[in-house]
C-alpha cells in the first residue's frame, strides 16, 4: 500500500497579512508560512494507517522556502519517504497545483493519496476534487477514519445535522481527509535534527503543468473597517440609543 | 574469651559470609559500571574530605526532620564507634586474657564511650522501630496512584527495616548484655561503663553457669550477627550506610542549574537503567527508603502519581530482581512504566527539593529529565505541551503568538524602550516569554521598565530577536528545541552591543547564566532582584517612602535553590520599608508553585488533590499578612489565581518585588497600569 501526502505551506496567520506591491497577491516575500494544518490530519492518518496495517508513506511538497523542513519534519514523524518537486511555484492556484501533483503521483505510483480536506489558500477550489480529476480516480473529501482492506478503502463522512455515513471506494482514490483518528504527532526538533543528517529528501522534476484553466486575481486587499460596535452598559443607553433613532 | 571451637566456627562464618558479600559487593559494582559516562573522580582528596566532614556533622540529614536526625545521629557516631568496639570485641574472643574491662588508660575512656554508645543506638533505634511501626507517619505513605514494585506494594520497605532494626537491636543490645554480665561474673561494677553497671545489678542473680553462658551467647548475638549480615547487606536499604559515603564523595560538583549533555544524540535520554549516568544507578544503592524526597515534592503533595521516593526505591528492587543478570550485562531493567508511570514523569515541577533534601545526595529529578528526554524523542507526551513545544519551534515563544508582538508591552509606555539591535545600551533586558506575553505580567513588566527609567538606567531588549531562552523547553526533556532557541538568541545577543544582561524571569536566568556558557556563550547575567538592590545601594534608586507594611516573600525555585538568590530580594523589601514575615519552607526550602518543568504548559493530573500553588498560599495564610511577594513571572500568574481558589480574595494580595520599588519611589505607575487584575486566563 503506497500512500503518498501532498504538503502545502501556508501564510501562518499569527502574523499579519501582507499584500504585495502588485495588489494582486500575498506578500510572499515577508510572509510566514507553515504546514496547512489539514495536511498534518492527513499526514497523521496515513501514518496510522501505515502503523496499523502497514504501507509506506511518501511525503511530497513543491520545492520553496522552508520546504527541506516540512519534508524533514515529516520524515521525523515517521513517513518513509520525501520528495521535493522542483520546477514549480509552490504559491500556485490549486487547479496549478493540482496538475502538478497529478504528474508528480504518476511518476511516484500510488495506491491512496491524502491531502487535507481544505487549506487557507483555497482561493480557486479544494485540492482534492482537483487532484483527483487529473489523475481521474475517485476521490471523497471531508472523510475520516480510513480503512483500507484489499483494494478497497472504507472511510467516515460527515453530513450536515451530524449524520454520518460510511462509504467503501476501489482504490487507488483521492481522500480529503477532515480529521485524523489522533491529534497529529509532535515532531522532536531532536528528530528532525538527527533526520536531517541521516535522511535523504528526493527530487523529482515537475512535468510541465501545461494549460491550466484559471481565475486571474484583480485586486486583493484588506478588509475595510467598519464603524465598530458601541457597547451599551445599561438598560437606560438602549433606550437613549432607540430614541435618537427614532424607534420610541 | 571463645572456645577453640568457637573460635573455629567463628572464623569459618567469617570466610563463608566474606565471600558471598564480597559477591554482592561486586555485583553492585558491576551493575552501577553499566550505566553512561561522567565524571566524578576530580578533585578526590577535596571530595573526599568535604564528605567526611559533612557526614561527620551530620549536615546532609540535618537538612530537614530535626528530630528524626538527632536519632539518627545517636545511632551514626554509636556505629561509627562500634567499628573498634568489634575490633575488641574480636580480641576479647581470641586474645586470651584480653579484656579492656578495667585495663586503665585509654581503654577507660573507650568503655565509657562505648557503655554511652550502645545505650544511644539502642534509644535510636526503638525510636525508629517505634516511628515507622507504631507511629506510622503519613510521611511513608504513596499516593493511590504511584507505580511502586511489586515487593514495595506487599511492604518489602517495612520488611527490610524490621531485619535491619532488628539486627541493630541484637547487635547493639547483645554487646551491652555482654559487658554487663562481665561486671556482673566480677562482681562489682565500673565507673567507666556506668550504664553495663546498673544492667549488671539486674543480672547478679543469675548463677555463675548461666552467666558463662549468657557471656557466650552475648558476644556471637554482637559478632557472630553482624557477620551472618554481611551478605544481607548489598540486597538491603541499609547498605546506605556504606554507599551514601560513596555517593556524596562522588556527587555532582556542576552548577545545580546545568542539565547534563545528552549523552548519545542518536537516541537522546533514558529508556532502560544502563542508559542513566552510572551515578544515577548508585543512587538507588545510597537511597534509605526515608520519603523525605516526595515528603518536599510539590507534585506529591498534590496527590499526583509522582514520588521520587518510590522512583529511587523502584530501581533498586527492580535491580535486584535479577542481580546477576543485570551486572553480566544481559538486559536491564526498564524505566518509565516499570520504575515510574508514564504519567509520573510529567507531574515533575523540576524544582529541585527532591535533590536539595536528599540526605545521600541522590537525584531522582535529573533521572525523570532523563526519561522526558527519551520520552519526548519518541514524541510521546501530553497533548497540550506538544502545542506549547510546537508554538515554541514555530513562534519562538510557548504563547503561539507572532515573536513580532514581543515588544508590544512597551507600546502603553510614556517613554521608549531602546532597541537593543539597533543601538548599544548598557544593560540588554531579557524580558521573557511570560513577562512578555501574559496578560497578568505585562503590567509588572512595565513597571519595571518604568523604574529603571527613572533610575536613569541605560537599557534596552532585543525587540525582535529574542526568542524564549528554552530553559523549560530543556526541562522537558526537548533538548533539540532548546538547542535550536538557545543558537537563535545567542546569534542574535552577538549582534547587540551590552555589558551585562537583566532580566526578572528566573527561569531564563537559570539558563543564560547556567547553560549558554557550554554553547560557548558565556554573559553575566543580573536578575532584577539583585539589580533593583545594587541600583538602590548606589543611590541611582531614590527611595523616598518607608512603606510600613508586612508581607511575605516566597522564594522562585529557579532563583532561590538553584542559584542560590535568597537575600537580594528580601534586602529589597526591607529598605522599602516592608517588614519580611518568612514562610514556614523558605529560602532552600521553599514549597514549588508547580509551573516549572513545562509544568505551566500543561492540564493539572486527574489525580491532584491541591495545586501547589495554593498549597502555598494556605502557607502564608496565618502569617498575619495580606501581601505575597514574587520575584518571577511566572509566579504571578500562578499566584494570583489560586488565592481565589484558597478562598483569600481580597485577603491576600499577590505583590510583584517591583511594587514596593515603585511605591517607595513615590512614582505613579504608568499609563496603561492599572493594578494587576488578578489572573484568570489560562496560562498559554
């Protein structure tokens, strides 16, 4: 069972967002980014699906800044494999990112691929559906629990009202994956240090993307503040406030 | 004097014993050989003589139980002298016509001290039979859910004391019996063994025969005994009585704040016993079972599963499960879920009173920072302390928040804070993640910055660069992490240009000053306590109010017993004019308020019955003040919040060291200062 995990980097949102010059996209030049935190659940399920009925586990991620680190740290969690894509932006839309990936798992072959089932750079769509378009396999977001049994694959999805429903697809198969069964693991800055000196990340050259289908950004900025709220401490500000507007 | 054939059955149980404790004797020896590397053998002559002295005054077990240590002091110097009251004892069987009954001269005084001696270990000792049997001190007991061994759990602990205490008893008890029937077949007593001669008065009726008898039967109780003993104790607690010697000789002479080098970074830490430091396995040899350990561990005292006690006393029985085994080298024991729970492990505050206390110089906390290092490698801790490791890893500080937002407490300050990246100062303030950060510390933050203001004082922080000084991050065993922020401040502290680095945080003192300098890193390092006082000293401070007030101060773990900070700040509250009203536990002793060790960063165990930190406040309670003084961010947020939870709101208030400074300088706190809310936010 080979299950190999795209890794996208994100703007970390403890900092401020930051619009470049252009107007048109994030300041990526300034900006902080780390792991979109789905694809640590989908991370964390493959390594459990692998720790509990065993498989291998391939890491993949367009090469950019701090990219050898994500791969690293997930090699420390325990996947067997890292492979960085080179020749590709790595701030891509996701139908870009996508066709990128769908070239990457054919080289690589694979019988699962996880990815998380959203990311805060969704502008154009999910990367799952997407994903699994181009490689035109199955693919189910918003799913958990995954269990894999010959060539089938059994997961959880979740409706709307909390209704629950259990699905069996053929494999191979996209999975956007909600949650991971535990709280993703903790990489051992230790580890990841041991790792980097032991370990090795493989490269693997990005087919071209060709003609992707895309929406251009005309403006991007942030959002306009509004007037704010009035806190009102007692009964008597509600009724002055309802007098001058007329209500009573 | 002994019949020939006594003398041959004697020598021969000598032979016999000699060898099979010789064979234990080695057998420690080579168990202790399968642990790690260190260094413990420099400076002997002075190691050697400073143990001698202190176990000669008794100092490492005066330390805590007064009481208790007297009785023990009256059953240490009896034993020690008993060592030449066998050798004539041993003389006395064999030498014909030897006896130093009545022999003048030195001999006088020898039966004088050794009549008094035998009468005080034989008091000791029933005291200390009588305590742990009759009296039953809850100091002996564990908490409900502390691992023990399966032979502590059945009471091998009391078992082994009943032989031993018993053994002391006849021992003692039979040499005694023996002078006075002595002075009894003579027929009169003898000034210099005044006790053995009441004894004797009591025994004078017996018949001649009988007293021969009981001679006989008196002198093997003493020396036939503790012979028979001799392989008894490498399996027992009371081998202490040689190793602790050994122990303290060879104890750790490296700054109490430094942790130890990982020793093998492939596989940082301790899973089984052969991987902690060899002085580390001789400690369970050292440990006497006494609790006084856990008796001070603010996580015992919090009904938790830890006790360093059960920790110590776990290796030795798990050793001894299969001694031959483990000292040949095949297998070894295992350490968390065999010695200690997992959980046990990080109920640890780090703060070192297990280690201060110890009579024998043990360390059952660097061992459990050991565990934590293999513990945290294998990525197996609870949940909330991997977000607080991985908000340190991402952000640099265990607050999640952007390291951009550290500066942002100055922002309320009538004044600017200088920058120490972009131009010199004088004095480069390491301000700290909680002091930084916290909601509850910011105000005490600004009001240090205020009152080194208005002392004139030329200093800066490094407004971008600082990262947490990882001293916590170490403490739970993440030492990649703490090497990883500790090269980042470093870096950036190289490109500043400073004299001298202060700083309020105590854990981030402990660690600058105490761990940087083997990454090469060497600073002085001032904490504002000392600071405050040499500023008020030179007059740069201008204190212009006596406060007239009375409060209490408790000691920060990281400040008091780890480097040893205690008069600084109390010399601060004085010449404001506050009337210091200590604690019962202070200074050395002071009582943990449970943040340390990563504690901070994680949920209290289901277990706990109290948290330390009201524990504490409890303490002060009854001291007939309303003023608890910190000296440690960290603290006030600790603090604050459980004086609701002892129920003292509006009773006790929790005061920052820099209060008072700030009250007698006549200054108004700043803008954006209003007096500290108490904490209520859940500590990142």
């Amino acid at each position: 069972m080979k299950i190999v995990v795209p890794l996208n980097q994100v703007p970390d949102l403890v900092e401020d967002l930051e619009i470049a010059d252009s107007g048109k996209e994030l300041d990526f030049e300034v900006l902080k980014m780390k792991l979109n935190e789905f694809d640590d659940h989908a991370l964390e399920e493959a390594l459990q699906i692998k720790e509990s009925s065993g498989g291998e586990v391939t890491a993949v991620a367009v090469d950019g800044p701090e990219v050898d680190k994500v791969l690293f740290t997930a090699l420390a969690k325990g996947a067997d494999k890292a492979v960085k894509i080179t020749g590709a932006n790595p701030h891509a839309d996701n139908h870009t990112q996508a066709r990128v990936l769908a070239g990457a798992v054919g080289q690589l072959g694979a019988d699962l691929v996880l990815v998380g089932v959203q990311s805060a750079g969704d502008r154009d769509g999910q990367l799952g559906p997407l994903l699994a378009a181009y490689l035109n396999w199955p693919g189910v977001c918003v799913v958990s629990g995954l269990k894999p049994e010959g060539g089938k694959l059994t997961f959880h999805k979740e409706y709307a009202g909390g209704l629950m429903a259990e699905f069996e697809v053929d494999l191979p198969a996209v999975m956007g994956v909600q949650a991971a069964r535990a709280t993703p693991r903790y990489a051992p800055v230790s580890k990841v240090r041991q790792v980097q000196t032991t370990a090795k990340i493989e490269s693997l050259a990005a087919a071209a993307a060709g003609d992707v289908p895309a929406a251009s950004v005309e403006k991007m900025e942030p959002p306009v503040k509004g007037a704010g709220a009035k806190m009102l401490k007692s009964a008597a500000d509600i009724i002055q406030v309802l007098k001058e507007k007329g209500v009573v | 004097m002994l019949t020939p054939v006594e003398q041959i059955a004697f020598l021969a149980l000598v032979a016999l014993c000699g060898l099979v404790a010789a064979h234990g004797f080695s057998l420690i020896f080579r168990t202790v050989r399968t642990g790690q590397a260190a260094l413990r053998t420099d400076h002997l002559v002075g190691r050697v003589v400073k143990a001698l002295v202190d176990i000669g005054l008794q100092k490492p077990i005066f330390k805590a139980r007064p009481v208790v240590s007297v009785f023990h002091a009256f059953i240490f110097f009896g034993f020690t002298f008993y060592l030449l009251v066998n050798i004539a004892d041993v003389l006395e069987g064999f030498v014909p016509g030897f006896t130093t009954v009545g022999a003048g001269g030195l001999l006088d005084w020898f039966n004088l001290f050794a009549d008094l001696f035998s009468a005080l270990v034989l008091t000791g000792m029933v005291f200390f039979l009588l305590r742990r049997f009759v009296g039953r001190p809850k100091v002996f007991e564990f908490n409900k859910g502390v691992l023990l061994h399966p032979k502590v759990a059945r009471g091998g602990v009391k078992r082994d004391s009943l032989i031993v205490g018993v053994f002391i008893l006849f021992h003692v008890g039979g040499r005694f019996t023996g002078s006075a029937l002595h002075l009894a077949m003579m027929g009169h007593g003898d000034p210099w063994l005044p006790l053995a001669s009441l004894y004797a008065q009591a025994l004078s009726g017996l018949s001649p025969e009988a007293m021969e008898l009981g001679a006989h039967v008196s002198w093997w109780l003493a020396m036939g005994l503790i012979v028979l003993f001799l392989p008894y104790f490498p399996f027992s607690k009371h081998i202490h009585l040689m190793i602790a010697p050994v122990n303290l000789i060879l104890e750790r002479r490296t700054a109490r704040g430094q942790l130890d080098a990982v020793a093998n970074a492939a596989n940082p830490g301790a899973g089984h016993m052969n991987e902690l430091a060899w002085p580390n396995i001789l400690h369970s040899y050292a440990c006497i079972m006494c609790t006084r350990c856990h008796e001070v561990c603010p996580a015992h005292n919090a009904g938790t599963p830890l006790s360093p006690s059960a920790l110590e006393i776990n290796k030795r029985y798990a050793i001894n499960q299969d001694r031959g085994g483990y000292a040949g080298g095949q297998g070894t024991p295992g350490l968390v879920g065999s010695v200690i729970s997992e959980d046990a492990v990080w109920c640890c505050t780090t703060c070192y009173a297990c280690v201060r206390v110890c009579p024998v110089g043990n360390e059952p906390m660097r061992d459990i920072v050991e565990m934590r290092r293999r513990l945290t490698f294998e990525a197996k801790m609870p949940d909330e302390l991997a977000a607080a490791l991985r908000n340190l890893d991402e952000q640099g500080n265990s607050f999640g928040e952007s390291n951009r937002k550290r500066s942002r407490w100055t922002k309320e300050l009538p004044f600017p804070v200088k920058d120490a990246e972009a131009e010199p100062v004088k004095y480069l303030w390491f301000v700290g993640d909680f002091a930084s950060f916290n909601a509850n510390c910011q105000g005490t933050t600004r009001k240090v910055a205020q009152v080194l203001n208005a002392a004139g004082v030329d200093f800066g922080i490094m407004a971008k660069s600082e990262n947490s000084a990882g001293n916590d991050a170490r403490r739970v065993g993440e030492e990649g992490l703490f090497d990883s922020l500790a090269d980042k401040n470093i870096e950036a502290l190289a490109k500043c240009q400073f004299e001298e680095i202060i700083t309020t945080d105590p854990h981030t003192y402990n660690t600058l000053k105490n761990e940087y300098p083997a990454k090469g890193a060497t600073y002085k390092v001032t904490h504002y306590s000392e600071f405050l006082l040499k500023l008020i000293q030179s007059g740069e401070i201008q204190l212009k109010k006596k406060l007239n007030r009375k409060a209490t101060y408790h000691d920060p773990c990281y400040l008091g017993r780890y480097n040893g900070v205690f008069d600084a700040p109390r010399k601060v509250m004085e010449l404001c004019g506050v009337n210091v009203v200590e604690m019962p536990r202070n200074r050395e002793n002071s009582f943990c308020c449970g943040a340390g060790g990563g504690r901070v960063w994680m949920k209290d165990h289901e277990d706990t019955t109290q948290r330390p930190s009201v524990n504490r406040i409890l303490e002060a309670v009854g001291l007939g003040v309303n003023a608890f003084t910190v000296a440690c961010p960290k603290d006030m947020t600790m603090f604050a919040d459980s004086v609701k939870t002892a129920g003292q709101e509006g009773k006790m208030e929790v005061v920052d060291l820099i209060d008072y400074v700030l009250e007698a300088m006549d200054l108004a706190p700043a803008a954006g200062n209003a007096p500290a809310e108490a904490a209520t936010q859940p500590v990142a």
